[in-house]
C-alpha cells in the first residue's frame, strides 16, 4: 500500500488579462492544437482528465471575458480558482503596467487569507523580436505569489502546453511555501521540515546520510533506488559548491538542504514536495490531520493494543536511539528520541508509572509498557507519535498497522480465555490501606521495602504499568489506583469497569475491610470482573475485622479466591501482580476454579484449593485442561510455573 499524498482533487486555471490579449484563442489553441481565427469572447469550460495531464490531476480551464461577465461573476471566478493566469500581451505595454495596477491587487482581495498562485503568461511573442521578461522579473520579485512566467504565442503554438504545465504545476508544487525567491534560500518552514526528514533517514543517527540511507530515502520516497552513478555525481556536485556538503562519503545535512534549494531553483519543485509530502506535510507545511491521525474503528468493549509491527517499530527505535546501549534512555537518549516530534509524547514525571533504572531513566521495559498505556488510552495521540517518528515512511503503510484491535471483550468471556495483551486492574481500598504502596511496588522492582516505604509519594500518580509473565507469556497490566475521597461515595461507572479489580484492606487495621466488602457487594459480586481481595501489609500485625464476616470467610461466601497477602517488606511480592494478571487474561475463571501455583511447593494454594472445592461441593474433575496459551507442558514446568487443573465455571454456578 502506498502511502496518499494529500495532493489537490482537480486544479482549477483561470485566465485573466485585459481584452484582446488572446485568452481564448489560448484555450482553443491548446485544445485543438491550431490557431483559431475566429474565436468567441469566451470558451466553455474545459475539463482535461487526469490520465492525460502531466501530473495526473483533473484540471478545468476557465476563460473571462469582460465583454460576457460582471465584476461580480469575475470575483466569483477568481475566488475559485487553484490557480490564475494572468495572460497580457508583449506587444502591448498598457496590459503588462495592468498586472500591477489591476489584476494583482483584484486576486489578493480575492484571496485573503492564503495567497492564489499566479503565472504571468506573455502572448504573442510571434508578434515582437525581444523578451518582455526582465520587467517581468520585477513584478515578480514584488509578488511571491507568482509562480513562475512565460512567454508564448497561440499563434504559432510555442509553449502553449507548457504554460498549462507550470499552471498545473503551480497549484500541485508551488514555489512560495518552500523557497524564498527574495533571500535565495529554503524557507524557515520548509527547512525544519527537511531536518525532520533527514533525521528520520538518518537511521544509525550520526547527523550523515550513507548510501544506504540515501537509498532507502530515495526508494520510499519515488519508490526507485538510486542509479549508483547518480549518487557518485550527488555527491560531486556537493563538493564543488560546498565545503561541508560530503563527509566521510556521505552526505551532510547542510548537503541535503542544499540539494534541495538546488531542485527549487531548477524549476524541480516537484522532487522537494514529493519528499514533503511521503512524510506527511500539508500544502501549508504543517504535518496534515489525515497523515497524523488515520481512522481506525474501535468497537465498544474492544481496545487497542501495539500489533507485531508496532512492537517492532518501537523496539527498533529504542535501540536505535540507546546509544550506550544500557537499555534505559539518558535524558539526552530521550531528548534525541523524539527530537522529530514538536514535544515529547510524555515528561519527566513518566518515571513514576513505568520501571524506570536506578537513575530514574525510562528503561527499554517501561518505555515499551507507556506506549501500550498510550495505546490504550490515546490512541490517537500513539497515531501521532508513530507518524511524527516516521513509522508511516519506514513501513510505506498508515499507523494504523502498528496497532491491533482486541476482539470484544465478550467473546473473550465466550471463549474463556482473552487474545489480549494488555489488562487494566483498578486497585480500590480505604485511604491508608496500602494502594499507593502496592503500586509502587508493581513498578519499583529495584528498591527494597525498606526504600520502598520511606520514599516521597506526593503526587504519585493514578497509573502504574509493568509487564507480567502470565503462563510464560508477557502481558502488561495497568494498575489505576481509584482514589474514593468519601467512603460513601459512589463508585461511578469508568471506575469499576477493568479487567480486574484489586480490593486492598489493611489487616493492621480493624475498620479497613468493611469499606471492600460493602464495595464488593455493591459493584462486584453481580458482575463479571474478576476480584482478588489484597490483604496489605501483612508484616503488621494481624487483627479482627470489625465487620460481619472476617476476610477469609467473607471470600469463601463469595466464591472468590481467598485474600492475598501482601507486604512491601515480604519476599514475593511479585505474586500478586502475577495472580491479578492471570485473572485477567482468563477472565471466565473469577470463582475461585482458577488456581495458579507460584513454585514447586506451595502446598498453602494448593491446599485452600481443594478445601474450597469441598466445601462448595464441586467436584474436582481430573482432567487436566491446558490453556491453548501457546505453550507446552514442558515448557511450563521448565518455567517453573505450574498450571492448575481447570473446571469449566458452569460446573459450580
Ligand atoms: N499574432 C497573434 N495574435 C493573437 C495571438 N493570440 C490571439 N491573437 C489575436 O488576438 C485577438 C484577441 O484574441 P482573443 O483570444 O479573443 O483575446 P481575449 O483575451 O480572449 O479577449 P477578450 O475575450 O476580449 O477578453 C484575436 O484577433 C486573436 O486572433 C497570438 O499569439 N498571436
Ligand atoms: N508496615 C507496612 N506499612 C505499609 C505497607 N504498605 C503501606 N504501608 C504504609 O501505610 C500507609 C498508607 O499507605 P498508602 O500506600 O499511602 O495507602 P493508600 O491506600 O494509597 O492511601 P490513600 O492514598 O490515602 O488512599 C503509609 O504510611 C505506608 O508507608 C506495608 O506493606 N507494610
Ligand atoms: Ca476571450
Ligand atoms: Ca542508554
């Protein structure tokens, strides 16, 4: 799939100029290719179809004449059109000293927010023996609108379907926006568009283009590579007009923007939009709303997610970019990154949702798992991103390949098990109970509880991402630390809705179960999120719950798993990240069939299992069931992750 340069739908060419300059006989030249004698004061529109125009774009040619239209139908005309020609005649000075005094202050008005390009057109050349250009040139140093002048005659046919070309091509690649005629040189836009470019081929980043790069640039770009001769004669003329345009054989940026005002000033406008265009620039030089955010359709109750190519992308970039290759991005790794972006997608305070490494910098792990967080609450602004990174150019394909949209989420829970690799788990409990703790520790890997405890929490943010291995595979969980101000207050509905809901109490603290167990039963027990009851800082004393039912009794009533200890300063803290994750990625399993052995022995689990088995009255069912997760036996075990036997949910409803 090629990429759709946001090219103009049809040209419009309006011809304007005094009486007699030969307008219509123009058109009717053109089109018949014979000068016509006897000419009406004006043609018909004429629609000339794309395939046979050089630029592949439908073009309507429209004709004025004074004698036919009124001031107001010429407004109207001029307001139109993509382009206009004003047409004078050599021989006749009063129509050339007409396009300053007259037609270029009519088009302006016309015109007044983005300026209509112009090519002045001189006719009936076949009538005098010198050039009326130089004065042209004068007008057009006063004017940057205009495009470009030529000179013609209908009579004898010179230029007459060049003139139509440089129309054509005034509209499709005009001259203004990219090059200043005044100062000689790239315009101020168009140059950071081009360092934008250049640092997107620039793929082992060392500020030159190599052949290589130089040849992909080139085949993305006119999708043909470069002739090896050709890049040998690039490269001579660089170095005979500049110092500094070639080093160590390979193209510098101050080389590649001289190529460029090199095409302009040859008239070959055309090479320097393509380029604009393949990396998503609009006509104003601002990246286009269509190249940066393609639509994708998300179903309700599906999300999205980084597809492989996504990944790949991403992945692909990041080594790119760590130079010292320590798989965290330095503040100048970070800053180079998205150097290409106007700001980068997320700021310093990242740190505190995704693993970070001892220094704070964003490790190739939680660089990774704040895309998928991006994806999967902005997309759009993923979009974005990938196409200011230059995915689109890279790939030759919209950004909507780089991510994947899960199937709704009912079907999961028909199918009993989730496609999906990235869950969302809102952690709910009293004030106190532990939640901004528990986070912290699902991303805080390398510090201890002791750390862990005394570190500054303000401002800790609602969202913590980590990767978890769910039966050998790597999901990401994004744990939402749902903050109730009131214990009264309700639970509004984007807060319950998750994949998996952690309910925290703190078993140091008599009036702390309460508050879940009432959460529980209201939000919860007729839904079908799964929900693990987090026992928290369980190096503290336990104590009676002041509440109807202790916990564990609590959870047996409701069939759901029995409460999980947790503590900053216990040793397998991971386990409860590990269980939440599970329970997301087989969502049917909430009551409490689905067990996960940790280790060899942790008869504890194994054990709760059985016994709650009896008491409900299931029957174990012997057969094992194993999860078309994509792994073996042996390579489950060979993880030392033990996958429990199974029993289909309907069993104990
Ligand atoms: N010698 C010569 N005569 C031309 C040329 N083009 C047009 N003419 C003549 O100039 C006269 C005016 O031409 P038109 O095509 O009617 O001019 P126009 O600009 O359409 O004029 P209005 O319709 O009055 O606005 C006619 O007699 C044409 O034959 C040319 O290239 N060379
Ligand atoms: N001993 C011990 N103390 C803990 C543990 N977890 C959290 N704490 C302490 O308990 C207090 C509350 O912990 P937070 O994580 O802030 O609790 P929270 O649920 O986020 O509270 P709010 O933000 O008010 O809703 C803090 O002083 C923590 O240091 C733990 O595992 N053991
Ligand atoms: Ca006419
Ligand atoms: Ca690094």
């Amino acid at each position: 799939m090629v990429v759709k340069s946001p090219l103009k739908r049809t040209v419009r060419i309006l011809l304007v100029g005094d009486s007699g300059v030969g307008k219509t006989s123009l058109i009717l030249s053109l089109v018949s290719e014979e000068f016509p004698e006897n000419v009406p004061a004006k043609a018909e529109e004429i629609t000339i179809p794309a395939d046979v125009t050089p630029e592949q774009v439908p073009t309507n040619i429209v004709d004025y004449s004074a004698a036919e239209q009124s001031e107001a139908e010429l407004n109207e005309q001029i307001k139109r059109a993509s382009v206009v020609c004003i047409i004078y005649a050599v021989d006749d000075d009063e129509s050339i000293d007409r396009i300053t005094s007259h037609w270029m202050p009519l088009i302006r008005q016309n015109h007044p927010d983005t300026p209509c390009p112009v090519v002045l057109v001189g006719n009936k050349i076949d009538l005098v023996d010198y050039s009326t250009i130089d004065g042209i040139f004068e007008i057009m140093e006063e004017y940057s609108e205009i495009e470009t002048c030529i000179e013609c005659s209908a009579k004898t046919l010179k230029n007459i379907s060049e003139m139509f070309y440089y129309a054509q091509k005034a509209v499709l690649h005009p001259t203004a926006p990219i090059y200043s005629v005044e100062k000689a040189d790239l315009t101020e836009a168009c140059k950071k568009a081009l360092v934008r470019i250049f640092k997107i081929c620039d793929v082992d980043s060392d500020g030159l283009l190599n052949d290589i790069e130089l040849n992909n640039f080139q085949s993305r770009c006119f999708n043909a590579p470069l002739q090896p001769q050709v890049l040998d004669d690039v490269k001579a003329v660089l170095r005979k007009n500049l110092d500094d345009g070639v080093s160590h054989n390979c193209v510098t940026l101050k080389g590649f923007l001289y190529l460029h005002s090199l095409f302009i000033q040859r008239g070959r406008n055309e090479t320097t939009w393509t380029v604009l265009r393949k990396f998503g620039y609009n006509d104003n030089l601002n990246m286009s709303k269509d190249y940066l955010f393609p639509s994708l359709k998300v179903p309700s109750g599906s999300t999205t997610e980084l597809s492989h190519k996504g990944h790949h992308f991403l992945t692909h970039l990041f080594d790119r970019f760590d130079k010292d290759q320590d798989r965290a991005l330095s503040p100048t790794e970070f800053e180079e990154m998205f150097s290409t972006c106007p700001t980068p997608p997320w700021g310093p305070d990242v740190g505190a949702m995704v693993p970070t490494n001892e220094k704070g910098w964003i490790t190739y792990q939680g660089y990774m798992c704040q895309w998928a967080l991006m994806t999967l609450v902005d997309l759009p602004r993923t979009f974005e991103y990938l196409g200011y990174l230059g995915y689109n150019v890279y790939e030759n394909e919209s950004q909507t390949t780089a991510v994947q949209v899960t199937r709704e989420k009912k079907l999961d829970l028909a199918k009993k098990q989730s496609s999906r690799n990235v869950y969302q788990c809102h952690v709910i409990g009293p004030s106190g109970s532990g939640k901004s703790t528990l986070c912290r520790c699902f991303i805080k890997t390398h510090l201890d509880g002791k750390s862990l405890l005394s570190e500054n929490t303000t401002g800790t943010p609602t969202c913590t991402v980590n990767t978890v291995q769910v039966y050998g595979q790597e999901k990401i969980l994004v744990l939402r630390d749902i903050n109730v101000r009131n214990v009264s207050d309700p639970l509004l509905p984007h807060e319950v809705h998750c994949d998996v809901a952690c309910l925290t109490y703190d078993v140091n603290n008599p009036k702390s179960f309460e508050y879940i167990a009432r959460i529980y039963i209201k939000y919860f027990a007729e839904s079908k999120i799964p929900v693990l009851i987090v026992a928290c800082k369980d190096d503290l004393e336990e104590v009676r719950q002041e509440y109807l039912l202790q916990p564990a009794n609590f959870c047996q009533k409701y069939k759901i798993l029995p409460p999980q200890k947790f503590s900053v300063r216990g040793h397998h803290k991971r386990d409860v990240f590990v269980k939440l994750a599970t329970m997301a990625a087989f969502p049917p399993l909430r009551r409490m069939v689905h067990m996960l052995l940790l280790r060899p022995q942790p008869t504890e689990w194994l054990n709760i299992f059985y016994r709650n088995f009896r008491d409900f009255g299931v029957i174990v069912n012997d057969t094992t069931v194993w999860w078309k997760a994509g792994l073996s036996l042996a390579a489950v075990t060979a993880l030392g992750l033990l996958v429990a036997r199974v029993l289909h949910t309907d069993k104990i409803r």
